[in-house]
C-alpha cells in the first residue's frame, strides 16, 4: 500500500467528521487550555481551514498535554495526559487513518485497543495455551511503559510503513509537544502520554516488535498493550525465555522491565487483566475467574454506593449499584463465578437494608413499614426499638424477613447471580 500521501486522507470532510465525532462521543476533560468537549464544534466553524493548512504546511504546533495523577490500587502513581480537545480531535483523525494501515502487520495475539478485539479474547487464548499443555507463565511487567517509549525507536518503527513526511512531522510533534505539571511546562523528551487518542495505536506499533520476537522464537504468548504473558512447558523453559526476553526488551526496544514485578510462575500464582486462574480437578482443566483483587475493588465501590451516611436516597444508589454489577458482570462474565456472585448479592442486599433501616429514622416509622411489608405487629414493634442489634436486623432478622430478594428486585436492584446467568446464557 502505497502511504506516502495520507495526509490529505485524513484531512478528508468525511474522516474529520467521524473524528470529530468520536471525539464528542468519548467526551473527556479539558486540556491544557481549558476548551470542553462542548466548545469544540464553534471552535472548529472558525478555525478549521486554517488548521488543515497548518497541518498540510507543518505549521501545526500541538499543546502541551495536561498530567493528571491517578492513583493505582498498589499504591503506586500513573500519570495520564490530557491532550487539548483540538489536538484530540486531530490525533483521532490521524489514528483513523493509519489503524488500518498497521492493522495489517499486528500479530493475532495482540488484543489490546484494536478493532473487534478485548481483553476476554486474550484471557481465552490464554486459557487455551495453558489447557494445551503450556501452564509455566512468564509474566513480564514493563516499568512506566507510556512514560518510557524512546521516540527515535519507535519513530524509526513508525517510518518503515508510513512515508508520508506531513504525517511522520505532527506524530513526532505530539511525542514532543510537553507536559503542563502544576502550571509549569515539562519538556516531554521520552514517552507517549497516555489519554491522547493516538497513543494506543502507537503503543501497539512500538510492542508488535515484542510480538514479532516472539513470533520469530515458536513461542505461546497473549498481549493486551503492555500486558504480555508468554506460556511454555516447563519451569527452567520459563526462566531461560524470562532472562533471554528481558534483554531484547531492554536493549533492543530501550524499554524497562521490572524485576521485582515480573516472574515465572504457574496460572494459580497469576493476575492478568484483573482475572486469576485456577485448576479444576473435575474438568481436568484451567479456568478463570475475577482475581483476589478485583473482588476488594468491588466490594470497596459497593461500600462506598451503600454507606448509610451517604445523603441521597435509596432508589438512587440502587441506580448507582445496577450500574456498577452491570459492568463488573459484563466483564468478567467468561470466568467461574456463581458462588462469588451469590454472596455478594448477599452482602449487597444487607446494605441496603441497613440503608433502608436508617431512612425509616424513628422506631414508630419502622414498626410501621416492617407491618406493611408483612412482619406480625408484635415482633415488628419489637424489632423496631433494638438499637445497636441492627446487624442482626437486618442480616437474619426482621429485615430479612421483611426486605426480601423479590422485593429488592421490583425496587429496580439488578441480582448479580441472575445477570451472570443470563449474559453466560447469551454470550
């Protein structure tokens, strides 16, 4: 394919349009120069034409990228980076535009950010590559990937297929374009921020060299962007791949692996994409399932959506919980989870019980209801005055009896167990 002019592809009415469409649809925060998402549609209007000549001139200088600092669940800190919204939008009709270009190149075991594809796929493969025998893991952790990624490498990569000189000049801007750290600029000499719309693909561009290595060796492996596992026979197969794939990282691709993280290990000891894996003996076989991990996160969101002391009311977090159950099953509906799910349902209906107990505030109001809901008026006036017992009120007492699972359900709360079931049925 001949790439040497897809400069006027990109600047085509039709590819801007989606860009600038998509840019809309993901939403997203201000960048460096404060324009929302909202404004960009005007600024466009007035602006366009001078910055497709910009852009067909080389004249187009992108902003600094705003870090924002998010916490990881281990303690540790990653630092995204906030393109402006028009410097989004420009990356979005870039990547549109080149995606299927290196579409073509990237190896079927890659599955993060590419079209049609998802991290489930990738646990699947891998569950395939363990069952076939290959169940010694070599889990590889790159230290800071985004932050990391030496731009003369991965230009260097990036010039072998496309040869359109306007597009290699505003990808390596973007590269370059700085950072914007507590209102001070950042000269940005290594790295691809991650949250420009361009980044995944060049994520992808620099690793597919990992992939090809891998490739080139016989070797059983499974990538979501910077998450690669590689499956092989043997304990002493895995340490010697662990060694020799270490250096070609490292010195080849000028990336850094951690030591302290990575290791060879069997599926039982593994996390990968927030998924553990374990051996039924009944099956013969290696399953997955939500890892140790990613249950604590849940359950410390589920916390936070039914703290009593939370001032909205119930029907609102019970909207809040469908939302967050719905998407926790939708992504880890490929793993074992039945009995996982029927316990937290459990635990999710004890506290919205003690929700519901507390916005009844007086004994009087709680007789009342638990009278309504069909509790005998002598246990429910009872119940109504025990105070400190409203644990076991609500876990095995009138609560319980009063608040049940079917009425849960018509207040509009989402069974984690009934959902799993239907999208294991449907999937």
């Amino acid at each position: 394919m001949d790439t040497s002019s897809l400069m006027e592809q990109i600047l085509s009415k039709e590819n801007l349009n989606a860009a600038y469409l998509q840019v809309v649809r993901n939403k997203g925060a201000a960048g460096a120069d404060g324009m929302e998402y909202t404004e960009l549609k005007g600024y466009l209007s007035e602006n366009g034409e001078r910055i497709k000549e910009q852009l067909r001139n080389r004249k187009y200088k992108p902003q600094p990228v705003r870090r924002v600092k998010i916490p990881k669940p281990d303690g540790g800190i990653r630092n995204l980076g906030v393109p402006t919204v028009t410097d989004r939008f420009i990356q979005q009709a870039i990547a549109q535009v080149l995606t299927p270009i290196f579409e073509e190149q990237f190896n079927d075991h890659s599955y993060g950010f590419r079209p049609d594809r998802c991290a489930q796929q990738a646990v699947i493969k891998a569950l395939e590559m363990m069952n076939d025998g290959y169940d010694w893991i070599v889990d590889t952790d790159l230290a800071k990937f985004f932050d990391t990624v030496d731009h003369d490498k991965l230009m260097t990569i990036f010039g072998r297929t496309i040869k359109d000189g306007d597009v290699i000049s505003i990808v390596r801007k973007f590269l370059a374009s700085g950072v914007m750290a507590d209102d001070e600029y950042e000269d940005s000499i290594i790295g691809t921020p991650q949250g420009g719309n361009i980044s995944p693909l060049l994520a992808n561009i620099m690793l597919n060299e990992l992939d090809k290595e891998l490739e080139a060796r016989g070797l059983n492996f499974v990538r979501y962007a910077d998450d690669c596992i590689i499956m092989v026979g043997s304990k002493q197969a895995a340490e010697r791949v662990m060694k020799s794939i270490t250096r070609f990282i490292e010195e080849k691709l000028g990336l850094k692996v951690n030591a302290a993280k990575s290791k060879a290990d069997k599926p039982k000891g593994l996390r990968y994409l927030g998924f553990g894996f374990y051996f039924d003996s009944f099956a013969k076989e290696y399953r997955a399932r939500p890892h140790d991990k990613s249950v604590a996160k849940f359950k410390a969101r589920m916390r936070e959506l039914t703290c009593r002391s939370w001032g909205v009311d119930n029907k609102h977090k019970v909207l809040k919980l469908n939302v967050l159950i719905r998407g926790w099953v939708n992504y880890f509906k490929i793993g074992s989870m039945k009995t996982l799910c029927e316990k937290l349902d459990s635990r999710i209906r004890y506290r919205l019980r003690l929700c519901i107990w507390k916005h009844w505030k007086t004994p009087k109001n709680r007789a009342k209801n638990l009278i309504k809901l069909g509790i005998s008026r002598k246990y429910a006036w009872s119940t109504a005055y025990y105070g400190a017992h409203i644990a076991f009120v609500c876990q095995g007492g009138a609560m319980n009896m009063a608040v049940t699972k079917e009425k849960l359900t018509r207040f509009g709360l989402v069974s984690m167990l009934d959902y799993y079931i239907d999208k294991r049925v449907t999937c």
